[in-house]
C-alpha cells in the first residue's frame, strides 16, 4: 500500500501558524512536509550561543545574525538554522522572513539530525 503524504505551501504553513494549529509542536516546514525538530541538547545550545553571540560583534552593523529563526527558501521550506547570517534590512523582515538572495551564511550543528540537514 502507498503511503500518501498531504503536502502544504508557505502560505498555508503561516496559516496554521496565525491559527495556533502548531503552537504546541516544534516543527518546520521542509519540501511541503510539516516535520518534528529534534531537540537541542545542553552542548547545541551552548555552541551556537557562543557562535552567534561571537558574530554578531564581529559582523555588527554589516550583516544580521538570527538564532534559530525561519527563513524561506522556494521548496516550499521554513527550516530554522541554528545561526542564519542575512542582510541587515530591519524592519522589511517583520514581513517576510531572508529569502536565499537576503543569506549570506547559514550555520547548523547537527549530530543526530545530520542526514536530516544535509537534505
């Protein structure tokens, strides 16, 4: 028997957020699929703090260092990266998360989620 899988938008990914369908769940959106984020670890948690807190006095004023916050690729993907370094463009991301041509650099510490990541 094939398994069907209901694939969703952006846009309607946002929608179920706005609803509060997903406000209990820690999920991405990956390729149309809604997936479960692998819990971060005291050893994740402190290596990208280091790492982000260590780049944004590096890079002030010249680049924006968001910790594990979505950005949008055209896949119908929203993954939150552990450190996404994107263009400083202030409040034009209170309307969209970086697209790919806002990213300078994304960051992702991984150990059980590699092969997910690498995806």
């Amino acid at each position: 028997m094939t398994m069907i899988v209901a694939k969703w938008t952006i846009d309607e990914y946002h929608r179920m957020i706005d609803a509060g369908i997903l406000s209990d769940r820690k999920v991405e959106l990956l390729k149309g699929e809604i997936v479960e984020m692998s819990l971060e670890g005291e050893p994740h948690a402190y290596s990208s703090g280091e790492a982000s807190d260590y780049l944004a006095k590096l890079l002030a004023g010249r680049a924006k260092i968001r910790q594990a916050k979505p950005i949008t690729l055209p896949n119908d993907s929203e993954p939150e990266p552990d450190i996404a370094i994107v263009q400083p463009l202030g409040r034009e991301y209170r309307q969209h998360h970086p697209y790919p041509g806002n990213i300078f650099w994304l960051i992702e510490y991984a150990n059980s989620s590699l092969e997910k990541d690498l995806e």
